[in-house]
C-alpha cells in the first residue's frame, strides 16, 4: 500500500485492518507517555488552507510516532506540496477539493500521499467516525445511521460504502429546499420518519446561510424531541449539542470527545501501514 485515497478502494478486511490498528494507536493516544517508534527517521508533509481537526491530527499523530511533522498553510497548495516531495519528505498529506489533483499527485510522487480531504473523499475523518460509532454500539453490523446537514458531505460516499460491507444502512434527511446539495444513497425529505429508529445520527454541519429550522427542525440544531425518536442510547456524531424547550443542552451520548481521539488514531494507523508496507 503507497497510498490512502479514498475509502472506496478497500473491502471489509481492509477496513477491519486500519480500525483494529488504530484501536491499539488510541492506547498511545490516552496514555500518559505518547511515544513510539514507528515513524523513527520520517518527516510528514502538508499544506491546509488554515488550522483544522486534520491538520491537528497529522501534526500530533506523527510527533506521537516519533516522525517529524512539516505542515504549512496558506495558497499555492500544489506548488509546496511538489516542493515537499522533490526536498524528500516520507509522506504528504494532500487536502484539495480538487479529487483529480489529489489522485495524479498521488500518482507522480515519490511519497507516500494520504487524502487530507477532497471534494468527495475525506477517508480519515470518515473512519474517525466510524471508529467511534463501533465503540459505543457494539460492532457495525446490521445498523441503520441517520446523517442530518450539508457541509462535510464529502464524507457520505465513503460513509455508504464502508457501513454496506457490514451490512447496515446509511440515510440521509435533506430538506426539498435544498436543490443545490447533490443527493447520495437513500435521501429522505420528512424529518420524522427520518430519525425514526435509528441507531446512531451524524450531523455534517451546514454550509453557510443555510436555515437550520430546514435541516434540523429548530434554529440551533437537533431537537432532543427528534433524537427520542431513534432507539434508545443512540449515539451523536459530529455535534455535542441538543435542543430543549429550555434551549441549548449538551447530549449525554454525544461522541464528540472519543471522535477527536479517534481522528489521531486513525491517522497513525494510516501512517503505520504505509510503512509497515
């Protein structure tokens, strides 16, 4: 394995492989001293536009690796990024909403190149979430997710992808306002039904002026009225707040917490195998 694209290019075992890894990363990642020597002699690569949960994951996954971390931010993406591979980085993580540019650098580098987030791939940041949905439901066989918003939808394809391998079931609630969001998988357009005995309910976000009473039924996200309606003990992803007649409230089974811990695992679990390969 050279490099990690998209989720869609591994089968069951693969993803088996990289979640049973990044479960033992994770005992790194809690623990008191955070090293090991994995990435000994390594050097990471990376350009983001700014600050953000992925380029903080890869950051600290390759320090607790004992790799050296090399990330920069700001414009002229593609020119850093080759600048990195001809200076002789180990590994470069490529975030561009380009999906194309991300697979022909991928194909004409000397480094190992991980997808940091494209226009429809975002592989780490999607088995952080699934990472953390099979610790708190107990295995992901047979389950049906429910997704709300419309901002991180680069994660829904690879989300379909990977829960069909376990035979569960991904749906998505988008409002019939929403024309311009590009409909993946099972769509539901009635908010009740949607959340109707679900196991477990991530919320991508909204873009930008987007009414949240359309994608959540009330101004400042989910209604806890709404979550009552999946089975009990569903988790929530991607959001640690509900609302009540009272206002904002954090959700007691929210998995905002473990999910961050998650997304470093993971990363290291990718780093991991590409070396081990």
């Amino acid at each position: 394995m050279k490099n990690i694209i998209s989720l869609t290019d591994f089968d069951k075992d693969g993803i088996l492989q990289i979640l049973d890894i990044a479960t033992q990363m994770r005992k790194i990642v809690t623990a008191d001293y955070k090293r090991s020597p994995h990435l000994l002699g390594c050097v990471l690569g990376g350009v983001w536009q700014k600050p953000c949960v992925s380029s903080t994951a890869f950051g600290l996954a390759v320090t607790y690796m004992s790799g050296t971390p090399f990330l920069t931010f700001g414009a002229d993406a593609a020119e850093q990024l080759r600048a990195m591979d001809n200076m002789g980085v180990s590994d470069i993580v490529v975030s561009d909403k380009n999906d194309n540019f991300v697979k022909l650098f991928a194909e004409t580098c000397r480094a190992k190149v991980i997808n940091g987030g494209s226009g429809k791939f975002n592989p780490v940041a999607v088995l952080a979430d699934v990472m953390a949905l099979r610790a708190r439901t107990d295995g992901l066989n047979g389950l049906n997710v429910l997704l709300v918003g419309n901002r991180d939808v680069n994660k829904v394809t690879e989300l379909i992808s990977i829960l069909s391998l376990f035979g569960s079931t991904v749906t998505w609630y988008l409002p019939p306002s929403d024309i311009a969001t590009e409909r993946k998988g099972i769509v539901l357009d009635n908010i009740q039904a949607a959340f109707a005995g679900v196991d477990a309910v991530i919320d991508l976000g909204l873009n930008e002026f987007c009414n949240p009473v359309d994608y959540y039924g009330a101004n400042s996200g989910i209604p806890i009225s709404l979550m009552s309606k999946a089975r009990v003990s569903a988790p929530l992803l991607g959001s640690k707040n509900v609302v009540d007649e009272f206002g904002i409230k954090e959700y007691p089974l929210n998995l905002v917490n473990i999910g961050q811990s998650c997304y470093v695992s993971v990363a290291m679990a990718c780093l991991y195998l590409l070396h081990r390969n």
